[in-house]
C-alpha cells in the first residue's frame, strides 16, 4: 500500500546522493537515544542499500543486453551503466544520473507523483548543457524516455510532474528543463 498523492524529497535526494543521505542518516542515529528513532533511520539506511542492490541488478542487466544490441545501443547502455555505477557512490553530476537516482527512488518508495521535476533535475541539465555532455535533443530524448517510464506505470490519475510557477530554488536553470520538457511531451 502506499499513501495517496505523497511526493517525495528528490531535492534533497539529489543534492545529498546515496552517501549524502547515508551520512545524514548516520549522523541522525549516532545522536538519538530514542528507540523508534534509531529503528527508523536504520531502516532508511536499509532502504538506501537496497537502491545500491537494484543499481547493481539493473547494471547487470545492461551489460547482458550489450551483448546483443548494436553499436548505437551499446553506447547507450555503457552511458547508463556509468550513470548507475556512479549513483551508488556520489552524488549525481548529471542528467541521467539524476534521471536514474530519482527513478530508482520512485520505484523502490512506490510513489507515483515525481513533484518539481524541474527543481531536482534543472541544474544537472544546465551543467550538461554548458559542458557539452549533451545536447538539447539528447536532453529531450532522455525526459521523454523518464516521461514513457512514467506513463508505463499505468498510474491513470497520478504520475504527475510539475514545471514552472513560483517557489523553484533556481529558476533559470529550472526554465531551461521546463522547456525541454515540455517539447518532449509535445
């Protein structure tokens, strides 16, 4: 079961990584003396190695559909191993690695509702974008592919995603997703 309509913190998700969050969480139970405390942040830092376990699964997955994809599919899924590689120990540096921390996030939580998409992957994109790791349509090919996953899931009345408005914490690089965005769902 899950609780309807409940967004999680992909901010702080994105901006920590898995070693972030560990050490935050760590830090936490360290400083508690408080039973149901302690219980909980153990079990958000089981949480955390399990995401680590569907990195590596999904990893092995990849290398076994190298084996017959062709050479166009094998660049990709050498990109999207190293995204998954490096999520399990930093925090994302860029778009995919943001796109797959947040996904695995999602999926492993059972939430369906992805909130400011914009705000947590908006400057992981802008910085691609400057360093010339990718280009807009290779941006927009990547949140279309997140916004097929999405729509996968078969949610009928969730899977929603919010761009734009007040409230971003940097709204410039937020914009730039939200125009990419919205030209992939076009």
């Amino acid at each position: 079961a899950r609780l309807s309509g409940m967004y999680l913190n992909y901010n702080i998700l994105v901006e920590n990584g898995v070693p972030g969050l560990r050490e935050i969480l760590s830090e936490k139970l360290e400083n508690t003396n408080d039973e149901k405390k302690q219980h909980v942040y153990k079990s958000f830092l089981g949480c955390l190695d399990m995401l680590v376990k569907t990195a590596d699964y999904h990893i092995e997955l990849a290398k076994t559909a190298k084996n017959e994809a062709d050479e166009k599919r094998r660049k990709e899924l050498d990109n999207l191993i190293t995204a998954m590689e490096n999520i399990k120990v930093r925090k994302p540096a860029t778009l995919l690695e943001g796109i797959q921390l947040t996904w695995f996030f999602s999926l492993l939580a059972a939430v369906v509702n992805f909130g400011r998409m914009d705000d947590y992957l908006g400057e992981l994109l802008a910085a691609d974008l400057k360093a010339g790791r990718l280009t807009e349509d290779e941006a927009k090919e990547y949140i279309k592919s997140l916004f097929k996953l999405i729509e996968f899931r078969k949610t009928t009345v969730n899977g929603r995603v919010i761009v734009g408005g007040k409230g971003r914490k940097n709204p410039k690089t937020a914009d730039i997703f939200c125009k990419l965005a919205i030209q992939a769902v076009r």
